[in-house]
C-alpha cells in the first residue's frame, strides 16, 4: 500500500505545481522554500537583489478526473543598491487552479495522461508583491510512467491584467511557461515505501514587456531557460525535495539584473 501512495502522490517534477494529483477525496499538502538571486546590474547602481518565498499549495481531488488547488505565498525581498540594503516583506496573489482530466491510457507497459489546466490568480497580494490585476492562467498536463520511470511536461499562458489594468492603466507582460520534467524512482527497502528519486527538469519562461497606452514600457520583459537537477524523497505518502534551477540562457530587456541560480527545498504530504 505504501508504494501505491507514494505513486499517486508524487509527481515527477518538482517546481510546477500541476503535477498534484490526489485521489478522490484525498488531500496533497506542499510546502516550499524558494530562494532567488538577482546580480550582474548593467547600471552604475551595482544592484543585487535577493528573494526568498514560502508558497503553501493545498490540492483536493474532487473527482477521479477533477483536481483543485490554491496557492498562497509569503515573500521576502532584500534590494542592495549603492552600498544601502533595503527590506520588504508581504503577501503574494492567491492563485487557484483547476484541472480536469481530457484522456488516459494504462497499458502493462505504461501509463500515459493528458489534462486541461485553468488558473485564476486575483489581486489580493501586497504592493509590492502583487501584481494589482487579474490574471488568467490556461494550460496544457501531460505525465508518462513507465516502472521506475516517470515524465511530466506542461505549457501555460499566463495573460496578465486580462479583465483590468494595473497603477496607472500599466498593462503588465503576458508569461509563457513550457516545463519538462523527468524522473527515475529507487525502491528502497523489502515493503518498496521508501524510495529515492532523481529528477532532472528543463524550464523555459518568456515574458513579454509592459505596455502604457500601447506603448511598451522600458526594462521589462525577459527570457529565461533553466536546466534544474533535483532529488525526492519519498516515505510512504510524505515526500522532501529539492531542485537546483541553473540559468544556462537567458535575455533581459534593457537594463536589468541577471537571474542567478534559483533553490527550491520542500515537502509534500497526502491524507
């Protein structure tokens, strides 16, 4: 029993939330620390800036093929600039997403599954954490197990700001995201309900610029691509990961600070 849980509450990859799937009437709890790094300013100001996030996601299986989730994240940030260090501390937007299962096929060899995504995120975040509009989230799941191994990948169009603007009539940057994510489980002792997992995931986000009155705002908008290792941990229905995000491309837009590399630790539980 143990390994059955442990299957169902895993996913193969580790920083896209999507991959949760409970059961019918089952829970998945996950909890993450996420620290980012920003450097290499272009300017004379010599800013860095580092992030840390703690999102809580809680996902609900209301149906064998009906999953829903919501995500709320603390974020701290600390801006070095001209030999000054400022601090700030808040709320991010609540984001709640449904997923609905299009098609699956269970072979003895594999088992392979497609799903529709659809988030929602509302403005209820801090100033400075919040994104001040509504933003709608579609997307597209698919996951593959076969034995020991396992792969997810996922696209998604975040359009910002679809139903109003934000300060000032600021239209914000529509986001896509593509994520691919593969993983090879290690059955570890006689019962198989403690496993290790590598991961290895590649992670692509491109967001376009702002625009006010039509017209696109200077130094936004940007494209990022990570190569992500990562390892789980799996007992029972419990699971600690963590993933190491590697920016081995990217472009800013005018003059902003580079992505450094991002770290991701945390847990998942099911009951």
């Amino acid at each position: 029993m143990g390994a059955l849980i442990s299957k169902n509450a895993s996913a193969a990859g580790i920083s896209v939330d999507a991959g949760l799937t409970p059961p019918e009437d089952r829970w998945i709890v996950r909890t993450q620390f996420r620290y980012m790094h920003r450097k290499d300013d272009p300017t004379p100001m010599n800013k860095e800036m580092d992030t840390y996030a703690f999102p809580l996601v809680v996902a609900y299986g209301f149906r064998p093929d009906l999953t829903f989730m919501v995500r709320q994240r603390v974020k701290y940030r600390k801006m070095f600039m001209g030999g000054s260090i400022s601090r700030d501390t808040g709320l991010g937007d609540l984001f709640v997403l449904g997923k609905y299962k299009l098609y699956r096929e269970n072979t003895r060899d594999y088992t392979f599954g497609i799903a529709s995504t659809l988030g929602l995120e509302f403005p209820t975040g801090d100033d400075d954490f919040g994104s001040e509009t509504w933003d709608l989230k579609p997307g597209l799941f698919t996951s593959w197990r076969s034995g020991p191994w396992a792969s997810d990948f996922s696209i998604a169009y975040k359009w910002n700001g679809f139903a109003d603007k934000g300060r000032d009539g600021l239209d914000p940057g529509d986001e896509l995201e593509v994520d691919l994510a593969f993983a090879h489980q290690f059955s570890i002792g006689q019962n198989a309900n403690i496993s290790l997992s590598p991961v290895l995931e590649f992670n692509y986000k491109h967001i376009l610029a702002d625009r006010m009155s039509e017209h696109r705002v200077s130094n936004t908008g940007e494209s990022l691509f990570f190569v992500s290792p990562g390892l789980k941990f799996t007992k029972s229905s419990f699971i600690m990961e963590v993933l190491l995000q590697f920016p081995v491309w990217q472009q800013q837009q005018g003059s902003q600070l580079k992505q450094g590399t991002r770290l991701i630790v945390g847990t998942r539980f099911m009951f």
